[in-house]
C-alpha cells in the first residue's frame, strides 16, 4: 500500500501470481524464502526491510 501498487502490479513486478500475493496477505498460504526475495525486489527493499515488525 505504501508504494501505491495494487496486488496485480505487485504480483507482476515479483514475477508471483496475483492470487498468490493476496493468500500470503490473508495468511492462508506460507511464503518462500525465494519469493520473500522476490517481493523484496519487487518493492525496491531488502528482506530485512520486509520482515520488520513480523512476529
């Protein structure tokens, strides 16, 4: 939300699936190590910077 793309455009620039990015926002499904990275990059981030605040 913060980078203003939606779950398409996000899905797209991971190279992931749509469906797939809003199961891992619902919590219904476990992400990767590898696509964690993906949407790092995505998102112009580090992992690190991904995972900040998750508990």
């Amino acid at each position: 939300m913060q980078r203003g793309l939606s779950q398409e455009e996000l899905a797209e620039k991971a190279e992931l699936h749509r469906t797939y990015i809003g199961m891992i926002e619902r919590g219904e499904k476990n992400i990767t190590l590898i696509n964690i990275q993906k949407i790092a990059k995505a998102l112009v981030i580090t992992v690190d910077e991904l995972l900040k605040g998750i508990t």
